[in-house]
C-alpha cells in the first residue's frame, strides 16, 4: 500500500487515526482490517530501511526546541578502518581498503572571544547542492563547532543531500528568520542584499562564524577566534563577507551595518556595502578592531587565479578555508564539476578536489581503492601552482588588479594590523 518507491517518505494512503474507538469501527470491516494492517507492515519496514540507510530524520532540532532530537547516522561500517596505505615513492595519493570517511562531531570549545557557533543564512526553497553538502560537512570534519545553525526564512533546504547532514551533524540546527526586506528606512529588493544584511545582523547579536554554503573548511578556526573580528582579502579590491568571525556587538560589524543608511544614495553594486566599504573602514578607521587573512580564506579564487578551482592544483597547507564561487567557476570550466560525486573528487587533481577529500576523508591525497594500483601508478600529480602575487597582477593576462595595485599593497598590509577593543 505505500504508493511512493522513496521508502524514506513513504506514507499509506490510509491514514491511520490514533484515537482507539475510531481505529475499532475501522477494524469492523475485514477487509479494511487487512488494509490496515498491511499499511502498518509497509510503513515499519520503510522506518526499519530508512534508519538501516541512516537517512530517514524523523525531525529537526531548533535552538527553541531542544526535545526534538535529530537522528545520527547508525550505520558506522563506513567510520571503521579503512586500512589506507601511502605506497613507496607515492607524491600525493593513498590506498585505502574502503574509504576512510570521516566522522562529523562537534565540541565544547570556549577557548576564543568569538563563540564556536556557526551560521549559514538561507534564503529561498532551493535543494541542497553536493557541493554544498561537502561545505557543510567540512565544518563538522575539520572545524568541530559547538553548534551549527541554519537561518531560513521559508523551508529548509530540499533533498536527501540535506537529510543526510541532518542525521550525521549531531549539533545542527534551525532557526527560522524573517528575510530583512528593509534596513534604515531604504528597501532591499535583491536577495543577495537581503542575505549580507541578515549575515550581518545575526553575528553582532549572537557573534559566531558565518560561511557561505560554498565554503569549505581546510582546517580548524581557532585561531582565528581569538580576534574580535576577522575576514580575509579577496586579492581584488575589498574583503569579502562570505566568511567572517565575529565577537557579539563587534563595533567594526556595527560600523558596517551603519553604512546601509545611505543604500539608496549610493548607486553601487550590493557587493560594495559588504566588501568595497569594509575595506574602506579598515583603511580609514583605525579605532575599529579587525584581523584581516591575506590569503588563508579567500584564495586562491576565481577572479585571479580564474582556473584555480575545478582545474588546476593549489597547495592549501596553509589555508583555513576556500570558496568556491561555483557561479563564476563555471564561466572557466564546466559545470559539471558541481555534480562530481565521491568517486569523482576522490581521484580529481584539483583545487577543489583536495578541500573535498579534506572535508570527506581528512586527507588532501588522492584516495585510491584496491585494485585501483594500477591506475594510481600512472597518475602523475599536478605540481602546486602558486598564488599571483600583487606584484604579478600587472602582468597577469587577466589583468583584474592593475589599475588598483596600489591600494592593494596597502591594503594587504592590514594582515598583521590587529587591534583590541
């Protein structure tokens, strides 16, 4: 009787009422008593199937609702050893019996000013990326927060991609926001203004970590928290909001959110309210605290080094984190990139191939399988491309930095320009 073949959702068409007197007219008729009986059979074993899978999540854990618990993932084969060896003269891949995936967790870290929270905001009813799924995951894999919290303002995320990190992140959560349509008194139409402001606002009520659903965490943020405020340089003109750690009612994100009272007077694109202006307030206030990365969190990237991500490799070693900008990656390499799956970037040669294997498998190498020697010995590893230093930019092909080189420098500066509330 479960009409639906997605056993996770299965629902019999028959409902079933939990009051005992209506259930024994039910059971009057036979053949409605079979039905029943039938429906309840189909239902068990699709629960019994769902959990096997660890998939089915029965609800959500909100930060206001914390009797709701979220269901971890119960089949564990996959954590156990997956036996992984770095062959003799291997430069960049293992051997593994299986995949050695990762266990997400998560933590009590009050080391730091900024709390171990982590906040995505999401705006819409879109279905969760693969992509995004492994930036999602990497902050269990290799940061361990104390809480994660999805902001949405409609629906969660749709799709198994979002069930299963429901089920496999023991600390996250949902929060339900109401998307700021106005700020000051000036409207905000486009959905990206939308997010930059809520983004801002929840941190300096909560402090935290924000990252975008494109980011991939590399390496645990902590020390990073111990700054009252921090984002990296995109190596154009500004920093950029797509990640940034904050204190609660840090002054310099207040300054920021301060600016949106001229909005409609100035005719910028959005992005110039949350990275152009706040390299101008780090330039031009020096009584506003912030630590600036010059390159650990925003590169390489896509508007400098444009085939850094799908295509070639980039040694992250030193980095926190890389976002991916899949939107502009794909002007530079094929869209199907975003729908690699595990097989895929656990072999890929690539920027992103390395954060996602970082993310899945705590491990930047290649992850080879047995049986796979062969096709391993062959491989022969892109050497590391280095980043385009400021001093190059005028001679890049591109030429994106030429005309702003100066600043620049000047801006870059600001990376060891730490300052104290």
């Amino acid at each position: 009787m479960c009409h639906n073949t997605d056993c996770r959702i299965c629902v019999p068409r028959l409902i079933l009422i939990a009051d005992f007197g209506t259930t024994a007219r039910i059971m009057k008729s036979k053949l409605e008593g079979s039905l029943l009986i039938l429906c309840c059979f189909c239902l068990t074993v699709c629960y019994m199937f769902s959990f096997h899978k660890g998939l089915y999540v029965p609800g959500f854990r909100t930060a206001n609702q914390r009797s709701v618990t979220i269901i971890k993932v119960v089949n564990s084969r996959q954590f156990k050893s997956a036996n992984c060896v770095k062959p003799a003269n291997a430069e960049s891949h293992i051997i593994c019996d299986s995949l050695p995936f990762q266990t997400p967790s998560c933590r009590n870290n009050t080391k730091g000013s900024v709390p171990n929270i982590v906040h995505y905001v999401w705006i819409g009813n879109g279905t969760l990326k693969i992509y995004q799924y492994i930036s999602i995951l990497s902050v269990a894999t290799n940061h361990k927060p104390d809480k994660m919290i999805f902001h949405i303002n409609d629906v969660v995320p749709r799709g198994e991609l979002w069930l299963n990190l429901v089920a496999q992140i023991p600390c996250l959560e949902i929060e339900k926001f109401k998307a700021p349509t106005q700020i000051y008194g000036n409207q905000i139409e486009e959905l990206m203004a939308q997010s930059d402001v809520a983004r801002f606002q929840i941190l300096l009520k909560h402090g935290g970590i924000y990252l975008d659903s494109d980011v991939i965490v590399v390496a645990s943020l902590d020390p990073l928290r111990q700054y009252p405020f921090t984002m990296g340089f995109n190596g154009l003109k500004g920093l950029s909001a797509g990640s940034f750690l904050s204190v609660r009612n840090a002054t310099f994100l207040q300054e920021l959110l301060n600016g949106y009272k001229q909005f409609n007077e100035i005719k910028e694109p959005v992005s110039y309210f949350s990275c152009i202006r706040s390299r101008d307030l780090a330039l031009s206030r020096k009584d506003l605290p912030i630590h600036i990365e010059e390159t650990s969190m925003q590169r390489p990237n896509v508007w400098i080094e444009h085939e850094s991500i799908a295509e070639s490799s980039h040694d992250l070693s030193d980095n926190y984190m890389i976002h991916i900008h899949p939107k502009f990656t794909t002007k530079y390499f094929s869209e199907d990139f975003l729908e690699w799956g595990i097989d895929e970037v656990r072999i890929h040669d690539s920027t992103y191939g390395a954060a996602a294997r970082a993310a899945l498998f705590g491990t930047r190498d290649l992850v080879f399988l047995r049986g796979e020697e062969e096709i391993a010995k062959d491989r022969k590893p892109r050497k590391p491309i280095k980043l385009i230093s400021h001093d190059d930019v005028k001679e890049h092909p591109r030429n994106f930095l030429k005309d702003n080189l100066a600043e620049i420098k000047k801006a870059s500066t600001l990376k060891n320009h730490v300052k104290t509330i």
